[in-house]
C-alpha cells in the first residue's frame, strides 16, 4: 500500500457506499426504494469512516482534492504530491462508481426516469441557479474543510501526550460529513468533494443505461469550483487565525 494507492482504494470505497446508497433509495426496485435523505446522508457519512479507515494509516485519508489543496495551501502536505494524489482520488472515484453501476445495472435499468438514473452518479441543484449553487457548494466545503483543521487526536496526562485513536480516528470526520449533509445539502446535494462528482459524472457519460439522458454538463463546474472556492477560503482563514 503506497500514498496513491491508498488514496485510489479509499476513495473507490467512498463512491462504492455513497452513490451505493444513493442508487438503493432511488432506483426502482430496490431493497432500500423510496428511504429518503436520512438513509442517503448516513450512507455518505459511512462511506467517508470505511474510506478513512483503509487509507489514512498510508496517505492520511484526503479522499478529496480540495482537500489536499487545502492542507497544501496551509503548508501541511506538499505541493510536490498534490498531482499524484489528485490523480488517484479522481481515478478512484471512477471505479467506485463502475462498480456501483454494476451491482445495480438491473436497477437501472428498470427505472425509467433518466434524471434518477444521472442523480446516483453526480449532483444536481434543487432550483438551477449557477452562483447561488456555487454558494452552497462552497459553504459546504468551507465547514468541512475549516473543521478538518482543528480535529485532534485525545491526550494523556499533564504533558498532554497525542494519542492515537486507532480505526476510531475516522469517526470525527464521517460526523462531519453527516452533519453537512443533513444541515446544508438540500439545495445541491453537496457534493463538497471535486472528485466525488467528476468521476462518477464520466463514468455515467461512458457506460450503457437503458433511457439514458445527458450527463449535465453544463452544471458538471459548479460542483468542482464550488469546493476549491471554499476550500481555499477555510485554508486562508486558518492561516490567519493561527
């Protein structure tokens, strides 16, 4: 396991369960049809623990390239690896999303909405309106981003000695991420992760469904600037208050 392959194989874990679980409550036919947002947003916020938890002992568990521009921009990870890792999480969101498409091709084929079909692989905004769902976006990630930075590991005794958290280190991020979800996804889905949306939005473009439609391209910028957008404020602002 290198830095890049953990980051590939966490990330492939993230989209496997998140747009997982998004197929299971939207797909005709399914087990989990018709459970609603409670189920979605709990399903994200297991994907992301079971990510962290393969990949954070070998690369630290960005999962997320906004992530890893953040954590560069406040000189915490080096800008030499951002590339590599930006890389491997988009790629590792691609094979998430095959695999998803895989397990529920029946499914998907069964459910004659094409827009239901496209909502598994990437987001799309409740009320189309470019710079207030960019706004989401961005507010979405900059809480997650911002928070990221101040998660910290229990100590002990009066010398404050870190200790680790083991497996259980993922917890406070998969909170997080329920968290937004429940509180700030509404208007766009959150998407809060370039990766997470791009890859499984080329993946919907390229694979055979029955009825589909288009991929939404013309939003596809929305879910990539948003983040770096928020991103990029929380790493500053950080910056500035430390």
């Amino acid at each position: 396991m290198t830095p890049f392959t953990a980051e590939l194989i966490g990330t492939m874990f993230v989209i496997l369960l998140g747009d997982g679980v998004v197929a299971n409550v939207l797909l005709k036919g399914t087990k989990g049809y018709n459970s609603g947002w409670l189920v979605i947003t709990t399903g994200w916020a297991l994907a992301v623990f079971t990510g962290v938890v393969v990949s954070a002992p070998y690369s630290g568990a960005h999962l997320n390239p906004v992530v890893t521009l953040a954590l560069a921009i406040a000189g915490k990870f080096s800008w030499d690896q951002v590339g590599l890792f930006m890389l491997a999480q988009l790629l590792g969101a691609m094979l998430g999303a095959l695999l998803v498409w895989l397990l529920y091709k029946r499914h998907f084929d069964d459910t004659e909405d094409p827009l239901l079909q496209l909502a598994v692989f990437s987001t799309s905004p409740a009320f189309r309106h470019p710079w207030a769902n960019l706004f989401s976006e961005a507010v979405g990630t900059f809480v997650l981003i911002f928070v990221i930075f101040y998660v910290t590991n229990p100590e002990l005794g009066p010398e404050k000695t870190p200790i680790g958290m083991g497996s259980l280190g993922a917890i406070p991020v998969a909170f997080l991420v329920w968290g937004i979800g429940l509180s700030l996804g509404g208007p766009t889905g959150y998407a809060i992760n370039p990766a997470r949306d791009l890859g499984p939005r080329i993946v919907h473009a390229l694979v055979p469904i029955k009825n589909k439609c288009h991929s939404d391209w013309r939003y596809a910028w929305v879910p990539i600037a948003g983040p770096v957008l928020g991103a990029c404020v929380a790493a500053f602002l950080y910056l500035n208050l430390n």
